[in-house]
C-alpha cells in the first residue's frame, strides 16, 4: 500500500482548489492508498481582505472515507511550516502532491518541498492549476522560481501551462508524459530531468444531479424564461463576467425568451466594510498591491454587476450573490441550459468539469485550454477572446444548434478520477 500526502486546503475552505483536494483525497483512497490531507489553517497573508473559510455548507466530502485531514500550517507562521514538515516525515509517504494555485504560497511551499526533497525518499509533485498569475507582481516572480524549482514531478491539465512552465525555467530539460506507467523519478534525478504528466481537470464527483429536483418549480422561483445561461463561481475579473454580460444584452435585445443566471461571491468582498479591521486590511492591502502590481491588474474595485442596470436588462438576469453551500449547487447546474465561461484568460476551470457532472454544455472564449476540452460545434461552442460580437454570436449558435447531451457525457468518461489518481501512484492496475 503506498501512502499519499496531499498538501491544499482541506474540506474547510471554500473554493475549487478545496474540493479539487477532497476529490483527489478519495480517489487515491479508492485505490488502496493510505491518504493524508495536510492543510492549511490559514493559506494567505492574514492582511488579504477577504474570508476564506467556508461557513456555509454542512456536508463534509471525505465523510465515511478513511482519508485523515490534518489542518496544520499558517501562512504567517514559520513554526509552523517546521511542525508541517515534521508530521509529514513522521507519516514517511511515498508521495507528497502540492496543490499550486497561487504565486504568494510560494514561500512556505517551497521552503516544505525543499526540506522533505532533501531529508525523505519520496517523490514531489506539484499539481499546476496555475502557473504564471492573473496578476503579476515582482514578488510573485521571486515566490514563483522559487517553489517550482523544488519538485521531481510537475501535473499540467493543458499544454499551455506546459508552455508557461518551459517558459519560467527555460534552461530546465523536461520530459512531458502522459502515459501510465510513467518513470520513476528516482532515475531521472541523477539526469537532472523533471517530469511533466498531463492529465486533463477531471470531473467531479460530489456535486451530481439531484433527481428529486423540481426544475420548473426553480425556475419559476428564480423567474427564469425559456433558455437559461448560467455563469458560476467566483466572481473575478478574469473570469470575463463583464464580457458574459455585454454579450447576454445584445441577445436579451432580440430574445424575450432568455435569462442570464448569476451565481457566486464577489471574491473581494466577503468582509463587513463597516469594521475597523476591514478597512485597515483594504487600506494596507490596497497599497501593496499599487506597490507590486500594474494598476490595470487590481481588480480590488471589479464590480461588474453594475453593468446589468447600466445595460438595461434587469428583467433578464438573476443573481445569487454569495458562496453557494455545497448542498445547493446542483440545482443551479439542473435549471440551466447552457454554461458560460467567457475568460480572459484560463486554466483549467473546475466550472468546466462541474458541468460535465451534469451533461451541461459549455459555451468559452478559446483561450488557455478551452480549445483542448471543447470541440467548437460538437461539445460546446468557442468565442474569440475580448470579442463581445463574437460570444454573442455563441450564445445564439447554441440556441440554434443546441449540443445533445450524449456528447457532454461521452466527454465526461474520458476524465475520470481513477485515472488521474493511477497516474499519481505509477500504477496502471491496482
């Protein structure tokens, strides 16, 4: 039995990155491994403005599986980086999978792969959700090169970030695989080569349709009409919601019969701004980011709902502004007809793999690895970036030639976590 360690939020926190660790969690256990989840307690400098804890759902994931979670390492705490790297050693796994996501995790990160790369006999994986950030700063640059010069082995979910890896450490020889079984790392220590496997974002599993649901009987509470476009998660500024919204008007110009169903939090602003503690962090923290990044990356004042009264189309859009508990999340994807990513900018989109758990077709801007998962025309539809006619054009293609069902499941089958957990353990039969 190999014994795994995964180091990400645990259940508590809100977030794709979360249940992302929670999914992977159970299906490496499925598998017959011993699985640990040591997670943060607080992933981020405690001056970020924003809560992430998730005070909302009641169901917990790993509930019923013998998947331990151990919350143990504070962001702005160094003792306890050294105590995470102590239980680690102590629990000896043969695999250790870092969840990357963000830049600023880079310090206490790479200082934990360094210690346990150099002290223990088990393979470092960094699974890439992201590499480069939405926005950059010269500290981010430096916490970046730092914590991914620590692994063996890297997980990319598109051949973009491959590129965007090969173009951090472009010295780096790299050896991109996607077949299981894979090398051992071991021999290719010595070679000075790093392993890259890619495996697409897989589908999750917790969130499934709840046959019980009323579709009618939603949507005539939420006042939804005929055709239903759905734009979920985290409201941030890459995500293109603006975009989602300028395209809907043009169509909400022609159609009576469509709505535009917002659901998610607006990512920087979870905190009561009546509270001293709150505008402290926003003044402090807004001035860092004036300090290290471009003003035309802040995103801190991105309020694109405006844009609904400012367009006029009040009448056709629903929104659910907040984090949707994890027990309410499937009745957004059963009343919808169509999912709407219109990003600036992508990597692969938990939104995405949600919405195959549903047979729900998507609709994108061909960016990042969108063009990998989506067959324009077949499974979804493809927009061309920051091209407002061209995703409204989507938005009608899709009411004109809707995409069967069948072909969002068939797409489903290929991204299961069992095979994603296999090619973790080097293992093709277990």
């Amino acid at each position: 039995m190999k014994k795994v360690i995964i180091f990400g939020p645990g259940p508590q926190f809100k977030g794709g990155i979360a249940n992302y660790t929670s999914s992977l969690a159970k299906a490496l256990s499925k598998l017959g491994a011993e699985v640990h989840i040591v997670s943060w307690t607080q992933q981020y400098p405690s001056i970020i403005p924003r809560d992430f804890i998730d005070h909302s759902s009641q169901k917990n994931f790993l509930e019923g599986t013998p998947v331990k979670v151990h919350y143990i390492t504070n962001y702005n705490n160094p003792v306890s980086w050294e105590k995470t790297i102590k239980v680690i050693k102590e629990l000896k796994p043969d695999i250790v999978v870092f969840q990357w996501a963000i830049s600023v995790q880079g310090l206490p990160m790479g200082y934990i792969a360094k210690r346990l790369k150099k002290d223990n006999n088990c393979e470092i994986i960094f699974d890439l959700h992201v590499v480069a950030q939405k926005e950059r700063s010269i500290i981010d640059n430096l916490f970046l090169r730092y914590a991914l010069s620590k692994p063996h082995t890297f997980i990319v979910h598109s051949l973009k970030t491959f590129e965007e890896l090969k173009e951090i450490f472009p010295k780096q020889k790299f050896i991109l695989c996607d077949q299981v079984p894979r090398e051992d790392f071991k021999k290719l220590i010595n070679s000075k080569l790093k392993q890259v496997i890619k495996l697409y974002h897989p589908v999750y599993d917790m969130f499934t349709p709840n046959m019980n649901v009323d579709r009618e009987k939603i949507r005539k509470e939420l006042k939804l009409r005929k055709y239903v476009f759905l734009f979920f998660g985290f409201i941030r500024k890459y995500k293109g919601l603006h975009n989602v919204i300028r395209a809907f008007a043009k169509l909400a110009q022609e159609r009576d019969d469509v709505s535009l169903l917002i659901v998610g939090e607006s990512f920087w602003h979870t905190l009561d701004d009546k509270k001293l503690s709150t505008k402290i962090k926003k003044s402090v923290f807004g001035f860092l980011k004036k300090l290290l990044t471009k003003e035309t990356e802040d995103e801190s004042n991105y309020r694109p709902l405006d844009l609904i009264d400012e367009l006029g189309i009040r009448d056709k859009v629903v929104v659910v502004n907040k984090y949707v508990p994890n027990e309410e999340v499937h009745k957004y994807f059963q009343v919808a007809d169509c999912n709407v990513l219109f990003y600036e900018v992508a990597t692969p989109s938990g939104v995405e793999s949600l919405a195959y758990n549903f047979k729900l077709p998507t609709i994108a801007t061909a960016v990042g690895h969108f063009p990998e998962t989506i067959k324009h025309g077949y499974n979804g539809y493809l927009a061309k970036p920051n091209d407002i006619d061209s995703m409204y054009q989507t938005m009608k293609d899709f009411l004109n030639n809707p995409i069967p069902r069948g072909r969002i499941e068939e797409q489903a089958k290929k991204l299961s976590w069992e095979n994603y957990a296999k090619a973790i353990l080097n293992e093709q039969n277990i």
